[in-house]
C-alpha cells in the first residue's frame, strides 16, 4: 500500500469521531472559526469557494454560513459522507462535498472559483507541492484568489513534546524530503488510533516557488506566535488563540499566504 493510501486508511478511522466531535460544538454553538482567518478573508458573501482538504466539513459549512457557495474537497470517502451529514444535520444546503486526492483534482472535478482554500494542518499531507500549486491556478477565476492559513514550517521542525515547555529542539530536519512516518492519527477531535501515515515537512520556500511556477502573486505571507485550539499552544489568548508563554513573540506557529493570478 503506498504512502497516500495509508493516509487515506488512517484519517477513515477518525472520520467518525470528527463529525461527532463538530457536530456537537456547532449544536453548543462553541465552534470557533480561526479569527485570523475570518479577518484575512474579508466579505465573502456570493462568492464560489473551492475547500481543499476539507476533512468532515466543519470550516466548509463555517464558509457557506458567510454566504458563499462552497464546494469542500477530501481524499477520505468516509470524511465526504460524514461532512454531508453534518451539512445536512445544521441544514446548510449551500455547501457540497467531492471525494478526490488533490493530486488528481484536475482530473476529477471542473469549475472556477473566487475563492481556492485551505487552512490548518493541511499542508504537510501533500507529497507534490509544484502540481499542488499548478491544482489551485487551474480552478481560480480571473479575478480571484488564493488563500492558506496553516502551521509554520519552521514551528514543525521542533519536539511537539519538549516545546510545551519552552524547549526548542530540533526532532524533525526544515529540509527532510521524505515523508515522516508515523503510527498514530487523531488526538484533536478524536482519541488518538492505531495507524501508519505519512507526513511531509515543507518550507517557507516550498510554498512560495510552487505558487510562483504556478503563475500566482503573492501578495501577502504573514507569520503568527499563536494558533486555532488544535494545533498547538498551551495558554488561549482572548480571541481564543494557543500560544506558548516562554515563546510568545519569540518564534512563528502559524503563517498565511493569500495569491492572486498575475
């Protein structure tokens, strides 16, 4: 079994403890969308929004409940059932679900659209960052736009360990090419299973050559000492950001990178 079929067996697993996970915040309407990307993005009301791994949904249905019309896109067949179900559970019909690796996107869907999106613990699932980057050019519209909000890179490279308590230390190489393999997935919105996957480190440099090659102009990166509850961090701040208090302004967690067509 290769490397994206072992992901796409992995995150099957926590499909169901995801959607149970969401549905139940958006029910106590506890869901908190990243509000550095909720300033970022701005009005999107009537814009067409193409969702790049997508998971089960949630951040999908948040777009759709700004008045976009949103298409959410998952390798996971299990992960597009379960975010249906939650888009039908909160009756949200403005919003669909595909199942594609996004690897083969332009193969499997068509369409343009204002808005290509992804955010948070995203990245590091892709093993092709050049043919990702040509995948958002394809569908984006004239006049539209790129945008992603995820871990720093450079944040990564650290012992997830150690850094809860200030520690720095080196346990993932910045320019490893291999895939990381793990035997774990889940632990955010599901107990943590049993299963090997794989992880890519990327660079800063990464993501803006892919998006460079692509034809796209960057127009803005911007780098972040705190993240969404998930992701890291140890304290919440009063928008509800984590951060680490020994590295507070010492060191990224988070960047975004919005992109336009040239």
């Amino acid at each position: 079994m290769n490397k994206i079929e072992e992901n796409k067996k992995a995150w099957g697993l926590v499909s169901k403890d995801h959607y149970q996970h969401f549905k139940k915040q958006f029910e106590e309407n506890s869901y908190k969308f990243n509000p550095i990307v909720l300033k970022e993005l701005g009005d999107i009301s009537g814009k067409k929004v193409l969702h790049l791994q997508c998971n089960t949904g949630a951040d999908s249905i948040v777009l759709a409940k700004m008045g976009a019309d949103v298409t959410g896109v998952d390798l996971v067949l299990d992960n597009i059932y379960f975010a249906k179900q939650l888009a039908k559970d909160l009756e949200v019909e403005n919003v669909d679900f595909i199942e594609s690796d996004i690897m083969e996107l332009m193969e499997n869907h068509e369409g343009e659209y204002d808005i290509v999106f992804t955010s948070d613990g995203a990245i590091g699932w892709l093993p092709d960052l050049k043919k990702w980057g040509r995948t958002i050019k394809h569908f984006l519209k004239e006049n539209g736009f790129f945008y992603v909000h995820d871990s720093h890179p450079f944040y990564l490279t650290f012992d997830e360990d150690k850094i809860t308590n200030g520690v720095t230390e080196i346990k993932y190489p910045y320019f490893k090419e291999e895939a990381d393999e793990d035997n774990q997935i889940g632990g955010y919105a599901s107990e943590t299973k049993e299963a090997k996957n794989y992880f890519w480190m990327y660079t800063i440099s990464d993501l803006i050559n892919s998006l460079a090659q692509a034809g796209l102009f960057i127009e803005f990166l911007n780098e972040y000492d705190r993240c969404a509850s998930g992701m890291g961090g140890t304290n919440k701040d009063e928008e509800g950001l984590m951060y680490y208090p020994p590295l507070e302004g010492a060191m990224p967690i988070t960047f975004s990178l919005k992109a336009t067509l040239r």
